[in-house]
C-alpha cells in the first residue's frame, strides 16, 4: 500500500474511530445537562407514571445519583379531572436490584377525602397487575401523613414487604402512630389470591392495645365521620375484596369515645354522651351473611323523652314515664344494651346490672337514671326494621326510603325474608295501617 494511502486510511481511522465518537460523546453529555432535556425526561416519566397508576403525576426534578438509583424531587399525585391533590411525597428514591427493588419516600402526605385513588393505584394498578408484581419489593416511609377536615395522623416508622408467591402475593405492613411512645407497631396484611376462578384480596389490620383514630378515615368514609372526632378503633379488621362484592369480619374490635349526637345528627330525636361499642362477632357480608353481637355502653348523657316514647311503641322497651313524661329530655348515669343480630333477626337486652356500682338494678335494665332503672328490655327476638323505625318519625307506616338507611337495605336481609333458624314472630306494636305497611316489606329499591 502507497504511503499516501496508508495516511489516508490512518485519518479515517482516527476520525471515526476516535473523534467523531469523542465528539458524539461529548456532545451527548452537553446535551444531557442542559434544562430542556431534564424537562424533557421528567415529562416523559410523568406521561408514563400517570399513564400506570391511572391519577395526574408530577415531578420537580428528576436526578440519577447511581446507575440503578433514580431520585423523585416534589412528586404529587392529582385528581385527573378536578386536579385536586391527592397525596404528595418530598421525596422518592428507587433503587432496581436483580431480585428486589428498595423504595423510600420522604414524608408522604394524603389526604382523606381522596383515598379511592390511593385505593386505586395500591390495588387496581398495581396488586391486581402480575408483571408488576413479580419482584420483591420493600418500601420505607418517615412520617406518613392522612389529612383530614378533622384533623391530622401521622405514622412513623412505616415498612412493607411484598413478596412474590406461587400464584398469589404478600403484602406486610408495619407502622407506629407518632403520638405512641412505644415502638409496639399496628400490623397490615393484605394477601392478593390469584389461584382460584376470581381473584380476591384479603385484608387485615391487627392494631394490638394501639388505638387508632378514626378521624382520619373521617373524609372518605362518612360513617366514620358519624362517630366524632375522638373515636378510635382498636382491635381486628379484616375485609376481603373480589369481583363479586366484599365482607367484613370485625369479630374482638372494639370502638370508643364514639359521641353519640354525632351519630345521631341525622335523626330527629336527642341523645348525647360518649359510647363504647365491643363487637363480640360481626361478620359482614351484604344481602347475604349478617352476624352481629355485642355491646354498647355510655354514662352520663341525655336521651330525648321522644326516643324514649319510640323506643316504647317500636321496640317493646318497658319505660317508666315517672317524672320524665313532660317532654323533656331524661338525664341518664348509664346506658348498657347487648345486642345480636342474625339475619332479620334482632334482639336487645339490658345490661346495666352487669356494671360496676350498678350491681343492684334488676337485669334486664337498658338506661339507668338518678339510681333506678328508666328503661328495660329482656331481648325479645324481632324484626331489625323495628329498630330502624324507632330512630324515625312517628307515624311512618313504611321504611323510610333515604339515604340514611338505605345502606341498611342493601346489607341486611330483608324483613319479611325467613331467617335461617326457626322464625320467631316479632312484636309488631301499632295500628293495623302501621302492621300492612311493615308486610308490604320496605320501600327501598322498588321502582
């Protein structure tokens, strides 16, 4: 070969072997650094992260602190039609591994009212999506936030496992209310069972002697909401999902501090003071299984003599009218009913002889007022109905068709519907018009 062309062929060589891709590189990095790619990869995330979890993602800034390390500035979670936020995160770190990702976020933040799209991107969007779930995962929280119109809960300390199984995965959850001293964390498992013919999702919360704030449920779901802004939960819940419908098995819990007029707001008769209610079993499941028992207990309240007069004629309650039937509303010292609900069926007994400094009131006694007994029931099986008219106007012939018990409709059997055990005819007090608009069945859902 010519030397001329031998320096021919050594410039390409050097010219495309090595400063193009110098230039090329150098080039790429330039660009790389510049604001308008930043924006243009973070748009890019955003597009696909939305895209995925089904709610409006943005992101700050992006940054690649480690080749399999990827940093998340500012991410907040909208609402995709109103924009309203739903939750926000100060700062997200994933890290891929080959057999597990790692996850931190940096003081999370949601809020109550829009916790069906947090529902949505933990379950539909990614438990109920295989591919998503077939590398462990393990995610850390500091300072976990749920805001609400009544107030604020943070949890620290907050870890979860998910782990890929057989046809199924395993979701475990720990974390510690911020006002607990203690390190005793509440416990969440949420099991997603993919090997039968529908695919269900069980979940379980165990919260120990921890009692957890109702309030912060507050603006998602109204019957919490209903209880008061102190009531808390304390105990075992635990709710399987599928595509057919979902139950609900709150057998052991207990709920305090549950103030009685915000639980009646609703109801046109008075009655004040703070509940507590101990379900020995409640098993759930609407317009199929409904299997309830326990007990509620309050002291030192007022019942309007109205609720009285209904619980009268509605109930069967033995109430005493001495001095209290000049309309005005009875100061009582003690409330303690046991009640069970199977099906239809609905019994309601006086309890308050079992309590301590009322041992001397006869059995049978519901509320117990300047030393005696006001008012007594001996649980008389009957009709869940009665109970519902007795929280009622007088003189309503039917079941009130509203939305304040509707909801009642849809989970409890309907009256007139015979019980899996041998029926026992309720006691029906009334009118003849009263007792045909009660067999005629509710007004709910007819058309």
């Amino acid at each position: 070969m010519h030397e001329r062309t031998r320096r021919a062929v050594a410039r390409m060589l050097f010219v495309f072997g090595c400063a193009m891709p110098t230039l090329l590189t150098t080039l790429l990095v330039v660009v790389s650094c510049t604001p308008w790619y930043a924006d243009h990869r973070r748009a890019g995330l955003e597009r696909d992260l939305s895209s995925r979890l089904g709610v409006t993602v943005t992101i700050e800034a992006v940054e690649y602190p480690a080749p399999k390390t990827i940093r998340l500035v500012g991410v907040r979670l909208l609402e995709p039609e109103t924009g309203a936020e739903v939750a926000q995160v100060r700062l997200v770190t994933w890290t891929r591994g080959d057999a597990k990702n790692a996850i931190r976020l940096s003081q999370p933040e949601i809020h109550s009212e829009h916790l069906r799209y947090v529902w949505r991107v933990v379950h539909d969007r990614f438990l109920c999506q295989p591919e998503l779930t077939a590398t462990a995962v393990r995610m850390a929280a500091d300072d976990l936030t749920i805001h609400s119109r009544a107030g604020a809960v943070t949890l620290r300390d907050v870890d979860t496992w998910l782990r890929p199984l057989d046809r199924r995965v395993e979701v475990m959850i720990q974390c510690v209310p911020a006002s607990r001293r203690d390190d005793a964390p509440v416990h969440i498992s949420v099991v997603r069972d993919r090997g039968g013919h529908v695919a269900a999702t069980d979940w379980t919360l165990q919260t120990g002697d921890i009692p957890l704030p109702c309030a912060a449920l507050a603006d998602h779901l109204p019957a919490m909401k209903n209880l008061g802004t102190d009531a808390t939960f304390t105990g075992t819940l635990r709710w399987q999902v599928d595509r057919d419908g979902w139950s609900i098995d709150l057998g052991g819990s207990r709920f305090d501090n549950v103030e009685l007029s915000e639980l009646m707001h609703n109801v046109p008769h008075r009655l004040t003071g703070r509940a507590a209610v101990r379900f020995e079993r409640c098993q759930i499941e609407p317009g199929k299984v409904v299997d309830v028992s326990g007990t509620l207990l309050s002291q030192q309240g007022y019942v309007g003599w109205s609720l009285l007069r209904s619980a009268d004629s509605q109930l069967g309650f033995d109430v005493d009218p001495a001095d209290h039937d000049d309309g005005r509303d009875v100061a009582y010292d003690r409330i303690a009913l046991r009640f069970d609900l199977f099906g239809p069926q609905l019994s309601l007994a006086g309890i308050c002889h079992q309590q301590r400094g009322f041992e001397f009131l006869e059995p049978g006694v519901v509320l117990a007022s300047s030393g005696r007994g006001i008012v007594s029931s001996r649980g008389e099986p009957q009709s869940w109905a009665s109970l519902v008219r007795t929280f009622w106007q007088d003189g309503r012939e039917l079941l009130p068709a509203s939305g304040q018990s509707a909801w009642l409709m849809q989970w409890l059997p309907s009256p007139h519907r015979p019980p899996a055990t041998p029926p026992i005819a309720p006691r029906i007090t009334g009118t003849s018009e009263y007792r045909q608009g009660f067999e005629a069945g509710p007004t709910i859902g007819q058309p």
